[in-house]
C-alpha cells in the first residue's frame, strides 16, 4: 500500500537533495572548469596576464633632455641671399623718449563740512489763560526763575471762553465708577476721571466751548450705546492773563511746566 511506502519515498527525496546540494557546491568551487563546466571567474586572471607593465618601458626620444626636462631648439630664421640682403631698406629703429615725469599737484582738501545737528527752530508757545490772582503768583515765579531769561516772555490779556463736558456720575462707588471707566475703554472712548469735589466720583467724556457743541456730540454717543450721560458746564468764561513765549527755547519748557503752565502753540 501507498502508506507503507512513504518512508521510501521521503528517503529518496532526501538523498536526492543532498546529492544536487553537492553537485552544485562542486559547480561553486570550479571543480568542473577543466572541461568548460563552471562558473565565471570574476577575477579574470587572463586580463592580468595581459596587461603591459609600465615599468618595463622606457622612452626613447631624440629631444636633448635637461634634468628631465626635454630642451626644444629654437627656430633658426630662414637664410637670406645677397641680393635680397641689398635690396632690403636699412631702417634705424628711434630711441625711445623718456621724459622727465612730473610732478602732479597735490590734491586739494576737501572743504571741512560742519556735521553738527541743526538747532530746532524757535516756536512761539504761549500758557492758558490765568485768572489775574494766578497770573499775578506766576509772574513773581518768572521773575525768581533763572533758567528762563526774563526778556524772553510777555504777558497778553485773553478772555477764557466757558466750557461744557459730558459728564458720566456721580457713581455710588468706586466700583461703579471702574465697571463704567471699563465700559468706556471697550467702545474705544477717551475719558477723564474728575477730582472735582462736587463732580468726584464722576468721569468726562468730552470738553466743548459751548453747549450746542456739547449736546451734538451727545447725541453720537447716545447711538453707540453710551447711556447716563449729560451735558454740564464746566466752567464759565472769564478775563485773565496768559504768557507768551515769542521763541521758546525747549530748555525752558520743564521749569515752566513745574510752575503749572499748560503750553501750546500761538494761533
């Protein structure tokens, strides 16, 4: 039966194996390339034995060598006959001219540029109107102040207009007047909180010289959502005095900034 012969078969199936692994070792390893039968040899020894080998050669030439160098003889010119000798013009080659060389002048120097910044222009600055109590404590201060000379201001009589702010408060809290001040800074608005004892705690949306003025731009804000707000005045107008500064030197602006004075230019 087929079963019985199995263990047969496997065993020539394995020495099968074995015997084509050997045949193809034997392949391998050239055994067979005395009768034409293996692989390619990669090293080519035939090549090798084939090669000319450089340092058998040796270079004959008939150009004079100097220390390894080949010396070329320059061209001899071609003979010339007598008569060609006669009939050539004789030409005298004119010496060549050295002329003294002269002297170059020395270059000019450059004209000294003066690199210093140039000093601002003087602008006419004048102060805010003051009441003529106020007017008359700065001008003791001017006259004591020694940084500003005193020929450099004069005093011009000026009436000071009324103004009109819309006013926001008064609030019953800080709190309040913060959560308002936050508001404001959200719809982009410029403010100023007061410290007027009958305004404070209370904010400034906007100052105008009349009321008319005022109650416009009320209405804009109104619009953008800006509620408890009204127009109040602020101060009513009255005659005073101011300084003017005809060419104001910027050093003089702190020391008159510390007496109080608010400085913008002259109309």
């Amino acid at each position: 039966m087929l079963v019985n012969r199995i263990p047969t078969i496997l065993k020539t199936l394995v020495l099968v194996l074995v015997l084509a692994n050997g045949v193809y070792w034997a392949y391998t390893q050239g055994w067979g390339a005395t009768w034409g039968w293996g692989p390619a040899n990669p090293s080519e020894p035939q090549r090798l034995k084939a090669q000319v080998q450089p340092a058998a050669l040796k270079v004959v030439s008939a150009v004079p060598v100097n220390d390894g160098i080949p010396v070329v003889p320059p061209a001899s010119a071609p003979a010339t006959t007598p008569a060609q000798e006669s009939a050539a013009p004789t030409t005298q080659r004119p010496e060549p001219i050295n002329p003294e060389p002269t002297a170059l002048p020395s270059p000019t120097p450059p004209l000294a540029v003066n690199t210093l910044p140039k000093p601002e222009p003087l602008a006419c600055m004048q102060s805010q109107v003051l009441p003529k109590a106020r007017a008359a404590s700065v001008r003791q201060q001017l006259e004591g102040l020694a940084a500003v000379p005193k020929t450099s201001w004069s005093w011009v009589s000026d009436t000071e207009p009324e103004r009109w702010i819309i006013y926001l408060g008064r609030f019953a809290s800080e709190d309040a007047l913060e959560r308002k001040a936050a508001q404001l800074e959200k719809m982009e608005l410029k403010f100023v909180v007061l410290d007027d004892a009958d305004l404070s705690p209370g904010i400034s949306v906007g100052m105008f010289k009349s009321q008319a003025e005022a109650t416009q731009e009320l209405n804009q804000l109104n619009r953008r959502g800006l509620r408890l707000a009204r127009v109040i005045k602020w101060m009513n107008a009255y005659k005073g005095q101011r300084v003017v500064m005809a060419a104001m030197n910027p050093d003089w602006r702190k020391p008159l900034e510390d007496l109080g004075l608010k400085l913008s230019e002259c109309p």
